[in-house]
C-alpha cells in the first residue's frame, strides 16, 4: 500500500458523531457537522450524516459544492463569512451562512433575488476571542437591516470562541450570548431558531453541568474526528482519538552522531533548531513524509519513536533501533496535523469499514 498515507476509520467515526449527537440531543442542542478537515469527502459527510447529523458546515464553498457534486442533499452552512467574490455560489450551494459584514450580506440578498432562493443568515457576535464577530453595541443595527433585506431569513446568532485567543467558552459568555438572543427578540418580535454556542472547544461547558441558556447549537468537527475537545486536547470519555492514522515509511535508517557539527544557523523551516540531548550515537531513521505533506509538530508517536526534526519532505526519527528500510511507522495526527495531511496531494486516502 503506498506511503505516506491517512487511513480512516469510518465505524470509528460514525461512533463519534453518532454519541456526540445523542448526548447534545438529550440537551436540546443539534450539532452541525464540520467537514473542512476532511476536504467535504463525501464517504466521511455521509457517514455523519448515517449517525445523525442533519446539517453539514465548511468554511469553503469549494468542499460544500463537492459534496453536493456528489449528490449530498443535507441541509449546508458555510461556517465562515463569505467572499464577495463567491456569493453567487454560496447562494447556489449553501443554505445558511456566517456573517459578520452588511456589505456581504446585502450581496448575498442580491444573488439570492436572481436566484429566485431563500438564503439563511447567522449574525456572529464578538464575544472576546477577536477573530469574527460583530461588536455587542453593533449588534441592534445589523439585525435591524438584515430583517429588512428581501430573500434573507435571519436565522440566529451565534459566537465563536478558543480559535485565535484561546478564549474557553465559559458560563459568563454564554449567558452573553443567551442574553442577546432575548434582547433581539424582545426588541424586534421574532423568533431566533438558532442560538450557536461555537465548535468542539464547548465540550467541556456542555458536559460538566452548565447552564445552558438559549444555545441550542454547536458547529463540531475536532471533538468528532478526534474524539477530544481543543482547550486542552483532553479525550472526550467515550469516543475514540484514534479513528485517523497517518503512516510514512522508512527510506534510511542509519547510526549517526546524536549532535549536529558544524557552525549552525537556521533550518528551513525553523529559526531555532531543536538540538537533540542525546549523546554519543543514535539510531535515526527518516521517514519519507514532511511539511508539505503534515504538520510534524502535531504527531503523537508510537511507543519508543522520538520526532527528531523534520523538513519540506523528511521527517527524522530516533528509536532504540534502526527501523527496516520500506518499513512503516503510524502516528495519530492532531488537528493541525489532520488538515495539512487531508489537504496534501502526496499524501493517500485510505477509508476502512462501512459506517453505519
């Protein structure tokens, strides 16, 4: 089988989702599936949906148009703000999207109207992470207009949290976020069908007990594919981490001093290269997989294997021995490790098992 390649483990998966998707049930909240880790594969999205899930989230309209290429007829969110230049097809291919801007969103009326459609808004609102989102003082005018444009359903509100600042979704922020979902109720006299509380980082407030207000909804993709939450990368109990392997194979495998000579300045990829404290001599090994092909730096290794170092397409490895020529070592990739792998032409698809 060729190498480097990403197996996936489709009943693991469908596991993950379909146990995550019954305990949010249970709470009253649904669960948007995230595919941009996974490029909108149709195999993965269907097994998803097989446990479940009813609507699919990509921050790209490109992997939402494969998946309705491929005859996926689930309801679609494109979970980041569209480009102006594509509301034409986040119009055709997407039924609700994320938005922060006006001007986008009075574009989106317009190619909503020429497509004789319905598009669905979520207006995100900026609760501390600073990454997207409307300011809360903002918040009464945007909704005021969007109300008022033809061919726009405001949908809801929603927030996102942990992705650039690291800021955890806690009791404070969702309270502020269930407080302006009833605040643009009471002012305007709708109804908000979706009040969403942010992605995978929230599993630890919704599983410990918190109270959780108006959220009724969570855009999930790490916690599903990895079985783990993001604040701390802790395991959720009950679901498997291990349902992507990435596996490289050997290409040389020699002993060779533990420390570099030489006068030393920087590496390709890295203005501070890692010295190794090893002493004397190792057993090194370099696998025929690197940045182009992954994130080395997101790679748990198997027992007894150290990541040593790595470059556009070598990875180094210690290990007590040296590994065969040809032969092949597995990592579990995190999610950083995940999407580079997944968006790698030089690295192969492998699908195990038949969900559900």
């Amino acid at each position: 089988m060729s190498s480097p390649r990403l197996e996936v483990d489709l009943n693991k998966l469908y596991h993950n989702a379909r146990t995550l998707t019954e305990r949010l049930d249970a709470k009253g909240i649904a669960v948007t599936g995230v595919t941009k880790a996974f490029l909108g594969h149709p195999d993965i999205a269907n097994t998803l949906l097989k446990a479940g899930i009813h609507t699919l989230g990509d921050s790209r309209i490109e992997n939402i148009k494969v998946m309705r290429d491929a005859g996926i007829k689930a309801k679609m969110m494109l979970i980041r703000s569209p480009m102006l230049s594509q509301v034409k097809e986040v119009v055709a291919y997407a039924d609700i999207s994320l938005n922060t801007e006006l001007e986008l969103i009075r574009a989106l009326s317009h190619a909503a109207q020429h497509a004789d459609k319905i598009h669905g808004v979520v207006l995100m609102v900026e609760l501390g992470d600073l990454r997207e989102g409307i300011m809360k003082a903002d918040l009464h005018a945007v909704v005021r207009e969007t109300l008022c444009l033809p061919n726009i359903q405001l949908k809801g509100i929603g927030t996102n949290l942990a992705c650039r600042s690291g800021i955890i979704p806690d009791t404070r922020n969702m309270a502020q976020l269930s407080a302006l979902a009833d605040a643009i109720e009471a002012s305007f006299s709708i109804k908000l069908d979706i009040v969403s509380g942010g992605n995978s980082a929230n599993a630890n407030w919704v599983f410990n007990g918190s109270e959780l207000g108006r959220v009724n909804h969570l855009r999930l993709g790490e916690a599903i594919l990895l079985g783990c939450e993001p604040t701390e990368r802790q395991a959720i109990e009950g679901l498997y981490s291990d349902a992507f392997s990435l596996v490289g194979e050997v290409i040389e495998s020699k002993i060779k001093p533990a420390q570099a000579w030489g006068e030393r300045a920087q590496s390709a990829f890295s203005e501070a290269p890692p010295i190794s404290l090893s002493q004397g001599s190792v057993s090194q090994s370099i696998l025929a997989l690197g940045h182009q092909d992954t994130d080395p730096d997101g790679l748990n290794t198997p027992p007894g294997i150290v990541i040593r170092g790595a470059s556009s397409d070598h990875l180094v490895i210690e290990a007590k021995q040296c590994l065969p020529i040809g032969s092949e070592v597995r990592f579990q990739p995190n999610y950083s490790a995940l999407v580079r792998a997944m968006t790698s032409p030089f690295v192969s698809k492998v699908l195990n098992g038949k969900a559900g």
